[in-house]
C-alpha cells in the first residue's frame, strides 16, 4: 500500500498531528489483531513480538510514524515526545527552534524557511526512505499565525521541486473573523498565494465550524432526553478509548475531529472494500483544473447513541446529514452554489445499491455545473471507524468557497488600508509591499475563476454540437 | 483448447474470481441432466478451457492476475484457495503498490511501458501450459485507470505478439452516476483504443445488471458481489463446452468461435430487398445472434423468432447472421438456460451517452490537465472521439 507522510507544521499543526496518531493507532488497534499492511501507509514500520511464538498473539512492540514534525517554538514538541507518543516518533524526525515566530509569516516563511532548508530536506527524505514509491504529502497547519503559515507553505514550494510525482494534500485551520490574532488576515492571505500556486488539493477548516459541531454534540449530551447516551468511542470529538491516553486538552475536542477526517479520508487506501478508492484518485476526480483545489469536507455521523434499544439512524439520513451544512467543517452554503465535483466516501456495511439510491435522491436539490451533471465519485471501505457501524466523508468541489475566500481579502484589506503591523513583515529580508499585493491578486484571481463558473450557473445545459463524420 | 483469462484492476479481478468459480461450479454439477459418460466429456473439456492442474489434483486457474494496488489482488488470492477446490496459481500476479488514480493516461502511458515485460511474461507462462491455445479473455472495467488504460496497453500487446489468437475483452461499463467522474474520458479513451487491437468486445452494463438484481431477482441491498455474480453466471453460461455439430458428441472446440466481424456490404453492390412482417415492433438491429441452449428439451426449442428478418441489417440473411448452439448437459443447475450474444445496435444509446456527455467535459477542458501530465494529448482525445463517431455512425446506419 502506498506510504503518505504527514507533516505537521506550527502549533496547530502539531496539536492536531498528536490527535491523529492517537486515533489511528485507536482504529488499527480495533480493526487488526493481526498487524498488516494496512498499518501504512502512515508508519514506516513495526515490529512484532510474537506470543508464545504465535504471530498472531504478539503484539506491535515498535511502531514509527512516518511523519516530520515542525515547530519554532518548542513547547508541543516537547510534549509530544515526553508524552505517551513519544515511542512513534524519534528525535530524528523533529525540526525544532526556540524563538517562535511571532505570529509572522514572514519569518515563519522567509527566515526559518532558510534557515532550516537543508534540514527539512534531509528529514523529508528520510522519512520517503524504504519505501518504493511515497504517494503523498499530507500536511497540517494553521493559517493564521506565522509557523504553519509561513513554515508550512515555504514547505509546499520545497516538496514541489524535490518530490514532483508525490501529492500535496492540505490540510489548512483558518482563522475565524475573531480570531485573537491580529495579524491573521495578513499572514493568511500571504499563505493563499502558496497554497493556490503549490498545493494539489486544500481541505480548509473554520475554527468557528468545529466551534458549532461541539456545542451540536453538547447539546445532544446535554439534553437529558431519555436514550441519549452516546458512545464514547463514537464521538467525533473525542479521544476515548485511544491507545495512548493523554490528558484531555482545551482544543483536543476540534482537533479530534480534524484527526477523523484524515483517518476517513485515507481508509478506502488502508482497508478493503467493493470499490477502494486510493488517495491519488481524489486529486484526479475532484479537481478539474489545477486551481481550483479547496474542497469542502463534511462528517457523518458525529456520534451513535449508545442505547441499543433505540433504532440507528436510518442510512439514508446518513446521506442527507452529509449535505447539511451542521456536518461541514467550512462555514460555506454548497447547496446555493455550483458543483464542480462531489466525492462519497463511505465506510461500513453500506452497499453499492444504498449509494445509488442515495444519490438519486439527492441530486434534485444540488446544482452541478454543465459538463458534470453525474460529477460523483465514490467509494466503499468495508470497515467503518470505532464506534460507529458507518460513516460517511463527502468532500465537494464548490464554489460556495468563494464568500470565506472574499471575506479573507475584506479583512486583509482592511488591515492593509491602516498599514497596521506592515513593518513587523517589510523589516524582513526579502519582504517588500509588492509581496502583499501580488498575494491579493492571486487570491482575486481566484475568485474571478469561481465567478466565471458561477454565472453559468443560471445558463440552460446544452448539448454540444458533435463531431460529424463523412461515411 | 485453453483460455487464458487476464483480470486487470480492482473490477476485473472481483469479476475474475466470481466467473472462475462459477465455471468450476457448473463444471462439478452433479445434476447434469445427462449420461454420466457425456457429463465427464463436458467436465473434462471445460476443465480444459479454464484450468490446468497441479500434481495433487487441484485445478488451477488459466489466469494472470494484474492490479497497480495488492489489496484486492491479495483478497481474490485468499478467496479462490479458501474454496478449496480451485485457486490461482502463485506466481500469476504481478502488482504494485500505488494504484493509477483513476487516470487513464497514467494506466497507459506510465504503468505500461513500465511493467510491460513483466506482465507479458507472466502470460507467455500461462500460455505455455496450454497444449493449444485458442485465445484470451481479458477482463477490464472502462471506468477507472489500470483495468482501463493498462488494458488497453496489455490488449495491444497481445495483438503484436499473438496476432493469431482471438483477443476477447470484457468491459464493464459503468453506472451513468456515482462511480468515477472521469468514467467518460476513460471510457472514450479506452474503446477507441481496443477497436484497433481486440477482436470482440463483450459489454456488461452495470446499470443494466443492477436492474437485474433489483427487479428480476429481488435483492435488496445489492452489492457488488451479487451484481459480479449475475455476470460470472452469464459469462459461465455462455463459456462452458457446447456441441460443435448438431448431434455429435464432439465439444466445439473453440469457445469462443463465431464469427464476430461483419463488414457491411461495399458500395455499389446490391442491397437485399427485402419487405419484413413486423416493422411496427422496433427491435435493436442485429447483425450477429448467437442463442446458446442448455438443458432439456434443447432440440425442440423453436427459434423462428430469432430468424425474423425485422431484426437483421437490411444486407444480411437471417440464415448468415444467426447461430445457435444447443447442448444437452445442463448449466448450473437449471433445467433450461438460455443465453443470448448479440452484436446489434443495443449499445447505441449508451455508447452515444457516453461519447455526449464525454465531448461536453471535453469542451470545457476540465480534468485534461490530468491526462496531458502523463502524455495524453488534447489530439488523441480527439482521434477517439473521431473513431467512436464512426462507429456511432456505422451502428446507426444499420
């Protein structure tokens, strides 16, 4: 099965790396009594110790991520490796400073990026080692600050030219209009631009999204209605049940569910199923051309009722709560806007037949452009996460995206009218205003191509004329 | 005479085990419906056909097992020895680890020419265990990127190096929404490139199938193990060991003998005339039927319907165009089967669907960049889409 690697940039990037870890060694350890294959592609490599000389009794005794992990501050870093965690990942993997980055991207990208080049270089390749061909890149970070930010796209530029063939996948935190960041419109903006011209395919994420899936999930808890336990294990926000347990941190709730979108999005990869579906096919089906590239993901479902006696839900409300904008991890309106493309990523006991009765149902009331009135790709993973007996990641090419992205120039430019904080970014080397404006016309030329394909949304679908033959 | 059977990619090796093991069922029948003497002829032949057999008896499968990704390759392998009874051979795969992302071009242009003598290799073995070999099934979907694009290449290969051979290649077609977004480029892209190097290609519709299991045989929640079924049990229905010669005990000796191409006549010469009786009812104009019967009272069956000249090309006699095939031995337990092959205008509407909806996308050049990274040009999209207007065309003057 074909290695990805995950990267974690920034203090965002990491904390929600730590999350992952946690759960995917949770779903290997309940779907595998047997270690096999589909421990890759995210670890590099285990050892087992058989049980009486059994190999099916023994137990994985060394288990290294394949990951890098990235931050100028050491703070999480260090709490990784002195925590539970800290047998998956060597000192070999880190790249650490002291200073931080002052919420810069400037220095995040210009400062650190060189300095430490050679050194993300080398663990970059260390960790593609052993294994025949690395597939993808996953990378994680916030965009508000000045690590992830900065760090984290100067890393895309740097994956680029030295693994051309091997997928950039983002995973991108934006900052939320109250983000306690000052700077973030800038530092944002700035990473767009790396983001629009490096990335493969962008999952971008609003704080204030996962905000809403909690307090969802509290109320539901909350709610003192009979027959309204859940299952631990089933939340999405929670870590429970995790191999490794670790003290329940502030942001562990959101973050988790960061962590079970990734898991959802590479189990067609690491399980079987009727239909797999491999992570270079997303790439391939959801992005139609090379910029368009933000897909908004939702979950389903955030949690299973842990009474028995009451009925689980209906697979087909599964479907529906997908299209719902409470499941979505990006505040976007995709039911009002136009679809490029849509994934079904299912797992469970959900067959062919469900899908396509699913989908019928559901097309009527979604819009797809002209040129891809079936834009549906989907798949079947055989086991579904811990906890639940399905579950369902829809990831969706559409230009509902296109008011966050607006909404990020408005502030930016807000900001930039004031010059406020400007020489915090000129005073760095190689930083100069024409790096600022040449960022917003990436971003505007974003939105143009969003515009374009919005208009033809009111356009009747016609049939091209087609080629004529003489006989 | 012996088929070797290459399953490529995730639907054709889930297909390729379902069709292996119904062959091996129906062989194994107790209920032949028949003289022991005459169902140990059909065994034997059949056997022929698709297995070889290792020392201790077990039959191995006539197959080279080929994906870019080892986990389906890796189930099909475990589910054929978990029978017991019949499994592939163990050095008859070859895959890899990371997949053609649904891209054609990438099935094509780089898995190909990387893995060619590798893959190739592993069929001259196969081919090389049969005492003669009448020709290859190679079994793809159109949708996705190795079953296709890999296919397509692998097809090729096989008309340079066994030229004289009959190349018979199962394509499924995929459901009109819901599995790959870019099923129609591939699609396009596949077909243009298999009508130069195969000699017959045998269609199954996914929908067409799913319509099956839904209405005429009541699943509920199917999956595609039922929908692989149904066509296995089609395929096996239509493989197995028939009668060569009306009366004699002689198994035809080559399955897949029939004469699949037909050329329309050329200009200038005489159309027949012809007044046919039921014009009102519109069927698919045929230019080739093949009726294959099994079971009991065979011989008795009437068949006119089949000989109405309503159904044929006005340049055809029914007489040239139709063939049946009818054989006492039972299939699978059934008392009577009947199977049907047909080359007639059943797949216009589809094939024009699909050649629609390709050329819209095409227009708009979204997903082209995909395909232009791995060497596959705006031109040779339009080479395919040229040729598959000409057979839209050729089909539709029937």
């Amino acid at each position: 099965v074909s290695p990805a690697s995950l990267i974690a940039v920034g203090q965002c990037g990491n904390q929600i790396g730590c999350c992952f870890w946690d759960l995917a060694l949770r779903e290997h350890a309940a779907v595998n009594q047997v270690p096999s294959y589909n421990l890759f592609p995210f670890f590099l490599s285990f050892r087992v110790v058989g049980d009486g000389g059994s190999i099916s009794k023994g137990k994985i005794c060394s288990l290294k991520a394949r990951a890098v992990l990235i931050d100028m501050e050491e703070g999480v870093v260090n709490e990784i490796l002195q925590g539970p965690l800290r047998d998956v990942f060597d000192s070999k993997q880190l790249i650490t400073d002291i200073s931080g980055s002052g919420n810069n991207w400037a220095v995040g990208h210009k400062v650190f990026g060189s300095l430490y080049q050679e050194q993300i270089l080398e663990k970059l390749r260390k960790s593609a080692e052993h294994c025949d061909c690395l597939q993808c890149f996953f990378i994680i970070h916030s965009m508000g600050g000045g690590t992830g930010s900065g760090l984290g796209t100067f890393l895309l530029k740097v994956l680029e030219d030295e693994f051309p063939e091997v997928y950039r996948f983002v995973t991108s935190v934006y900052p939320s209009a109250e983000d306690d960041v000052i700077t973030s419109p800038y530092n944002s903006i700035l990473a767009m631009k790396e983001l629009n011209e490096h990335a493969d395919c962008v999952l971008p994420i609003d704080n204030q999204s996962l905000f809403d899936i909690i307090s969802k999930i509290d109320l539901m808890v909350n709610s003192g209605k009979l027959g309204t336990t859940i299952k631990a294990k089933s939340l999405v926000t929670s870590s429970a049940g995790a191999v490794k347990k670790r003290h329940q941190k502030p942001f562990d709730a959101m973050n988790n569910i960061v962590a079970n979108l990734l898991l959802n999005l590479t189990s067609s990869a690491r399980f079987e199923g009727s239909l797999n579906m491999d992570l270079n096919e997303i790439s391939m089906n959801l992005v139609p051309f090379p910029q368009l590239h933000y897909l908004v993901s939702s979950l389903t479902p955030l949690y299973t009722l842990a009474d028995v006696n009451i009925p689980t839900r209906r697979l087909d409300q599964m479907f529906s709560d997908a299209f719902s904008k409470d499941h979505q991890l990006i505040r976007a309106d995709p039911k009002h806007s136009l679809y490029l493309a849509c994934a079904l990523m299912v797992r469970g006991n959900v067959q062919v037949s469900d899908l396509r009765r699913n989908i019928e149902r559901l097309k009527p009331s979604l819009r797809f452009i002209s040129w891809n009135q079936e834009g549906w790709k989907t798949s079947l993973c055989s086991v579904p996460p811990v906890g639940h007996s399905h579950s369902l990641l829809a990831l969706a090419n559409n230009t509902c995206v296109k008011p966050t992205f607006m909404e990020l120039r408005d502030r930016f430019t807000r900001l930039y009218k004031k010059k406020a904080h400007l020489h915090h970014y000129l005073q760095i080397e190689g930083m100069e205003e024409s790096c600022f404006m040449e960022a917003v016309s990436s971003l505007s030329r974003l939105i143009e191509e969003y515009n374009q394909l919005d208009a033809t949304k009111c356009m009747p679908v016609e049939d091209l004329p087609r080629l004529s033959i003489a006989m | 005479m012996s088929v070797v059977t290459v399953q490529l990619g995730q639907c054709g090796n889930q297909i390729g085990f379902e069709v292996f093991d119904a062959l091996y069922s129906d062989s194994h029948c107790p209920q032949g419906l028949c003289s022991e003497r005459e169902n140990e002829a059909y065994q034997a032949s059949s056997k022929e056909r698709f297995f070889s057999e290792e020392e201790n008896g077990v039959s191995i499968a006539r197959a080279v097992l080929v994906d870019m990704e080892p986990k389906v390759i890796n189930q099909t392998l475990s589910k054929a020895a978990q029978s017991g009874q019949w499994k592939y051979a163990q050095h008859s795969c070859f895959c890899q680890k990371e997949g053609s992302g649904n891209n054609w071009a990438y099935g094509y242009s780089v898995h190909g020419p990387r893995h060619e003598e590798s893959i190739m290799n592993l069929i001259q073995k196969e081919v090389e265990k049969c005492d003669s070999l009448s020709g290859f099934f190679i079994i793809m979907s159109m949708a996705g990127g190795t079953g296709s694009g890999l296919g397509a290449f692998v097809t090729q290969n096989l008309q340079d190096q066994y030229s004289n051979s009959l190349k018979m290649n199962q394509i499924i077609w995929p459901y009109g929404t819901g599995e790959v977004i870019v099923q129609n480029y591939n699609s396009v892209l596949t077909l243009s490139h298999l009508y130069r190097s195969s000699d017959a290609l045998l269609v199954h519709e996914n929908d067409a199938i799913h319509k099956i299991c839904a209405k005429l045989m009541n699943i509920k929640q199917i999956s595609f193990s039922d929908i692989n079924q149904v066509l296995a049990h089609q395929l096996g229905s239509v493989f197995q060991p028939t009668y060569s010669v009306e009366g004699s005990c002689h198994y035809r000796r080559n399955p897949l003998g029939i004469n699949w191409q037909v050329r329309p006549p050329l200009p200038g010469l005489p159309t027949l005339g012809k007044v046919s009786l039921n014009r009102e009812l519109h069927f698919n104009t045929s230019i080739a039927n093949l009726v294959i019967l099994r079971g009991k009272d065979v011989h008795s069956a009437d068949l006119g319907g089949f000989k109405d000249p309503a159904l044929y090309t006005s340049w055809l006699e029914p007489i040239d165009a139709f063939n049946v095939w009818k054989t006492q031995r039972a299939f699978s337990k059934y008392e009577k089967s009947a199977a049907l092959v047909s080359n007639s205008q059943f797949l216009l509407k589809p094939l024009d669907t699909i050649v629609g909806k390709a050329w819209n996308m095409f227009a708009s050049k979204a997903y082209i960049h995909q395909y232009t990274k791995f060497g596959i040009e705006e031109e040779d999209f339009l080479d395919s889409f040229t040729l598959l207007e000409q057979v839209v065309a050729s089909y539709c003057n029937l």
